[in-house]
C-alpha cells in the first residue's frame, strides 16, 4: 500500500472492487499508484487510482462497446470506420468520417452522449435558424420602419421605435454584422429595459446620468464583483451614444445628450490603484493556476498563464488552435476570439460559445516568452496536438467555458489570501512589465491588440502630479 495515499482496498467503483494495491505505474510524467480490481463481470484488471476516485474508470471495460462493434454506426453527421490506433489517452476512441469528407479521432463516451456529431466543420459556422431581427419582429415597427425609408420620421416616437429602426436600416453596410448584434444584445439587456419607452425628446443629460448611476449599482448575477464594471459602463454609454448620434443627424433630436456624460467615465490608471501582481503574488499564486485541469486531467491552466505571458485576452486564449503556435518562431498567431452568444430559447436565454475573426490592430503576432514556450513544447509532446485542436483543450469541437476559468482564477485567489484577483489583473499585470521595461506606448497597443495607443496612455502610463507652478519653473529654470 502506497504511504502518502488513501487505501482503496474494499472500495467499490462502478462494477469494480478493489482488492489490493498493486504498485506505482506513469501517467504522462507523474507517478500514480496502482490498484487490483474484480470486475462484477467476473474479470480482473489493473487501475490507476485516480481513475477510480475521479469516476473515469467504473469497470473493466466491459461496459464499454468495442470498437468492432461500433463500426459502421452513424452519430449525427459521424460514421464510424475502426479505432483509433493513435490514441495515447484512457479514453476509448475510434476514428470517424464526417459528411463533409474530413476524418477524426473521436472518444466514444463523445459520440454515445451526443457532444460529437461532426468534424467540427459545423461548429463554428453554426447560426440559430431565426437571427436577432426575426427574433425582434414586430409587424408595428415594420410600419413605422416602412414610413422611415420613405422619409417620414413622425412615427419615430420613443427611443425603442428609433433603435429597432437603427439596427435594421442605419447600421447595415456601415458596421460589422457582428457588432450590429453585439450592439442588439446591449440595448437588449441594459439600455431599453430603462430608457426604452422614454420620448426622444425627453431622454436630456440629465435621464442618462440617472441612467448611468442605475448601470453602476445594479446588481449584475455571475460577475464576480457583483457590479457592472467601469470599462463595461463606458461601452454601454459608448452604444447609446452611437445611436443617439444617428439619431441627431436624422433631425430626431437637436442634441446628444451622452457627450457631456462620457466626461464623468473617465478610465481609470492601473497606477492609482495597484491592480497588478507583483513578483511575489505570482510567484505564490502561479502554480496553482497551472495545476488547474478539466475532467479529462487536461491542464486548461494554461490559458490563464496565456494570459500573463502574452497579454492576450482569455477569449483569444479560447480560440487558439495548434496551427497558431508557432513554436520555432516563438510566436503565437493570434487571428480568432471567442464570442458568447445568448439567444432566447424554450427554456428561457441560453448563452453559447462562438468562434470570430480578429481584424485590425487585434489581429497580430505576439512573441512569446521562454517560460511559456517550454511549457507549450511539454503539451504539444505529450498530448500531440493537432493543428486543428484547441490549444486549450483535446480536441476541435468547442472551446473551453469562459466562465468556468473565471471562477476557478477567483477561488485559487482566495486560498492563498490575495482576495479578488481577475484576468484582467493578469493582463494588467503584463502590461505594467512592458511599462516597466521601457516600452512605448505603440508598442503595447500593437502587443495587445489596442486599437490606440491613447487606450494605453490613459490605463497604463504613471500620470505626473507635478504641481503647475511648479512646472513652469521647472520649464524656465526659475
């Protein structure tokens, strides 16, 4: 029996009983202890302990369809040919072909639970039937829209007729269509439940402040301060603005009464108030973010050391695939980020995960640190990565739960008493180091993806207090 673990003897996992330790064997690099196991079949086999307790190992393999017997079987748009004759996991894995031609590695559990049921050539093209404009319909609205193209804008009455105009007709062929819905999912859920009904005429400085206040003490479900950021407030205010100034070239309205208001949401400098890790928090706080692994033991921890090392978002994290590591060249390939979309469903708003193309400066190349390449090479060896899988994470079909990072990132904080720490302390983090190292302000931006190099002044560059007179003495040597 092993010293430093739990005796298992006598424990039943699944159909299977433990009838005694039977040393140490690997997993990957670690060692990991061995255990007998009867089989409620009759069989007997050897298991890893963590297996056992982790609930991936429930039998001798007697419940599980062989390969053989899978073959010829078709899951969603996934047939199966034979097994995986490449697979280094604990998981039973089988090669498939898609409809589209394309073939796979697949793990059976995968295909019996319904989470594979293509390649993956669907996955990221996959759309609801019904986009937000057909969810929006409203045969009214049609109406006023209607008399809208036709130069009549009396029935453009409170500001919700003026935004379901304005997504539909002012914004096409100017914008993205991807921020036309982003922009829909903003008035949707925080701008028209409170100024919605509001005359065009009567939404003055003064409802928007009101406005404002209300963003920043409402109580925001899932978020870990509870509150809706700063930089979240300013996009929000940024949006209605957009549109209020649309509004004001149509002759809506003669002023937009968000300018004055954008003055109050100044950013805020990292210098004011330390959010960054310094050596020692990392030092401390660093490992157990590596050591944080999915269901499988995939070590997805290193998304948030991405995030450190780079100065890449987790979103841009999420959507990195093999292809963009280039591990010779020292660089990562930063050309996708991935988008939560939330759509109304039958049981009530569901959230999914989407993948989208940077443009501009967000689309880039970022050298990568030699701590972070090691640790890169160690994952590519040992899980071998295929261009197309996720970097974090072992296959293709989807990325990783946003969400889910952050609530491990947050827990990990508090064990070791730092308290609220956030993945934009971790990118904040990176960018003080840059300062702190001599870099320009271009620089940054291009590193990060800043479509500015102001965005980086006002955040990340120490403001002076110098008092002014005493400036002007400095300046004519007084």
């Amino acid at each position: 029996m092993p010293r430093t673990a739990a005796d298992l003897t006598g424990q039943r996992f699944g159909k299977l009983v433990v009838d005694g330790f039977a040393g140490y064997g690997e997993s990957g690099r670690q060692k990991v202890s061995l255990w007998n196991c009867r089989c409620d079949c009759g069989n007997t086999c050897t298991a890893a302990g963590y297996l056992l307790k982790n609930g991936r190992r429930k039998s001798c393999g007697c419940i599980r369809f062989t390969a053989k017997e899978l073959v010829g079987k078709r899951y969603g748009m996934l047939t199966v040919l034979r097994e995986d004759p490449d697979n280094r996991t604990t998981l039973q894995k089988v090669i498939c072909r898609c409809d589209c031609g394309r073939e796979k590695s697949v793990a059976t559990r995968d295909l019996k639970n319904g989470k594979a049921v293509s390649c993956g050539c669907d996955r990221l093209r996959l759309r609801k039937r019904t986009d937000f404009r057909e969810r929006q319909y409203d045969e009214r609205m049609e109406r006023k829209r209607e008399a809208f193209g036709k130069g009549d804008f009396s029935e453009i009455i409170v500001l919700s007729d003026w935004v379901y105009i304005w997504l539909r007709d002012v914004l096409p062929n100017v914008v993205k269509e991807t921020t036309i819905r982003m922009y829909a999912e903003t008035m949707d859920h925080h701008i028209l439940p409170s100024l919605g009904t509001l005359p065009l005429e009567e939404l003055t400085e003064q409802a928007v402040q009101k406005w404002i206040g209300h963003l920043q003490e409402a109580s925001i479900p899932g978020t870990q301060s509870g509150r809706m950021t700063e930089g979240t407030v300013r996009n929000t205010l940024s949006v209605l603005s957009g549109c209020m100034r649309d509004a004001q070239k149509y002759g809506l309205i003669d002023r937009n009464p968000c300018l004055e208001n954008a003055w109050t949401l100044k950013s805020r400098n990292v210098w004011e108030q330390q959010s960054w890790l310094d050596e020692e928090q990392i030092r401390v706080l660093e490992p157990l973010l590596a050591a944080y692994q999915d269901e499988d033991g995939y070590p997805i921890g290193l998304g948030f050391q991405l995030v450190l090392y780079t100065g890449i978002t987790l979103s841009e994290a999420a959507a990195l695939r093999w292809r963009n590591v280039d591990i010779p060249g020292q660089r990562l390939k930063v050309e996708d980020f991935v988008a939560v979309k939330r759509e109304g469903g039958e049981n009530g708003e569901e959230r999914r995960y989407e993948l989208e193309p940077l443009t501009g400066r967000k689309r880039r190349e970022v050298p990568v640190p030699g701590v972070l390449l090691r640790r890169l090479k160690e994952l590519s060896g040992e899980y071998g990565g295929r261009p197309e899988d996720f970097v974090l994470s072992r296959s293709d079909q989807e990325p990783i739960r946003m969400d889910r990072m952050r609530a491990a990132l947050m827990r990990r904080a508090n064990s070791c008493g730092m308290g609220p720490v956030t993945l934009r302390m971790l990118r904040d983090t990176y960018a003080v180091r840059a300062v702190q190292s001599g870099a320009t302000s271009d620089t940054i931006a291009e590193l990060m993806g800043f479509a500015s190099s102001q965005q980086v002044i006002r955040r990340y560059m120490p403001r002076s207090v110098t008092d002014k007179q005493e400036l002007v003495r400095r300046m004519f040597g007084e």
